[in-house]
C-alpha cells in the first residue's frame, strides 16, 4: 500500500520558493490587512501555466494589490504580451499600478477601475487566459463574456471554487459543453485559504 509523507502540509510548505522580495513585501502587506491573494503557489502556477501556453493577451478580474498581476505580467514580459486587469476598488487599483510599476512591468500591464463584469461586456477578445478572482457569487455571471472573450482553447483559472458562492460556477462549468474543466481541491501553502479548489477549463 503506498503511504505519502507524515505531516503534507509541513512537508510541502517547505517546498515553496520564497526568493522574490517584492512578492514577500506584498505577502506580508496581504497578512497584515487580511487581504486574500493568491500566495507563491498560484502565483507560480500562474506563471508556468501563461509562460508554456505562450499567452501573450491575458485578462484578469479582481486585481487587489496586484500580487498575482505581477506573476501574470511576468509572463507577459516573457511572452512580448499584455496583462489586462480589472479592480472594482479604486485604493487598491492604485495600489497594483504602482506595484506593476516597482515590478518593472508597466509596459505589459494596464489597471482598469470599475466593476468586472459591465467593463467585460464591452471588452472585445481574444484572450489566450482569464483569471477569475472577483466576487465568487459574481463567477456564474462572468463566465459568458469569458467564453466570448477567450480564444478556442484559451484557458480559465477561477480561484477559490471551494467557497460554497462559487456552487452556481462549478455547476454551470462542468454542464456546458463549451467548456472542458478539471477541479482540483489542494493544499496550497500561502493562498486565502490555504485549502481550497481552483478550476482550469479549456474554452472549446
Ligand atoms: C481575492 S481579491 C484578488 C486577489 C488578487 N487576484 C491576488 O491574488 O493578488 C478580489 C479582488 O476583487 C475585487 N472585486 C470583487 N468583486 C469585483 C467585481 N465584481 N469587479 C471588480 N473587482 C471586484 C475586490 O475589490 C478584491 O480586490
């Protein structure tokens, strides 16, 4: 019978790179004022996930302080692409404009203020990837625009899928045959909260 390790969550803590001092920065800002960011785990995911699909368009909703705006203009940098991402709260919108700024990453991101999902219906695509992040009783609602707005075979990222708000998204992704989702329920040292689900869904 195969056994994993005693103590996982210990264990694979000590499996996180920790060598960004911006991100640290904004880690500890995040902790301090209870801001829920996505941690080293998903930002780096994020990162693999936009640099090996070569996105070189990808929007985000729910920009906060930026935290995993800077992972995903990382990947933009590399790609020659562009971040778009939009931030209902006008303190924070600001906030990740100065953050992207320090981050060197100005030329590949753009800050838009407003409420996601008006500012979607008039966005025109496509996207290689969206990252969802808002509200997550809003994610049902959204995910319309994000098909519209992504390319076929462009991904969707909706963090924390474990929340009971985001009932409505999971049931209606894994429905429609215009998507292709897979959950995944995880431990994820440094996201808010440390257990919870992310769902990838390629556009079809
Ligand atoms: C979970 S935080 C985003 C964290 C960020 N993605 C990160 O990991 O660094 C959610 C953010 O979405 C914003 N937000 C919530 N609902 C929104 C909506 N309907 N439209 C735009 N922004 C929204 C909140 O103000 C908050 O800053």
């Amino acid at each position: 019978m195969s056994r994993i390790v005693d103590q996982p969550e210990s264990y694979f803590s000590r499996l996180v790179r920790r060598d960004d001092p911006l991100l640290r920065e904004l880690e500890h800002e995040a902790q301090i004022e209870k801001i829920p960011i996505v941690g080293p785990v998903v930002g780096e995911l994020l990162f693999i996930l936009s640099v090996t699909m070569r996105a070189q368009a990808i929007l985000e909703l729910g920009t906060a302080t930026g935290y995993s705006a800077i992972c995903l203009a990382r990947a933009c940098a590399v790609n020659a692409g562009r971040l778009t991402t939009l931030e209902i709260d006008p303190g924070f919108a600001a906030r990740a404009r100065k953050n992207l700024e320090r981050a060197g990453l100005a030329p590949h991101a753009t800050v838009i203020g407003g409420e996601a999902l008006p500012r979607m219906s008039e966005m025109k695509g496509p996207f290689d990837l969206i990252f969802m992040d808002i509200d997550k009783i809003d994610y049902a609602r959204a995910l319309g625009d994000c098909h519209r707005l992504l390319r076929p075979s462009g991904l969707l990222v909706a963090d924390n899928v474990a929340f009971p708000d985001a009932d409505e998204f999971n049931r209606a992704v894994f429905s429609d045959t215009g998507w292709q989702p897979v959950s995944l329920f995880a431990f994820l040292p440094g996201h808010s909260p440390e257990r919870d689900g992310l769902c990838l869904a390629l556009r079809r």
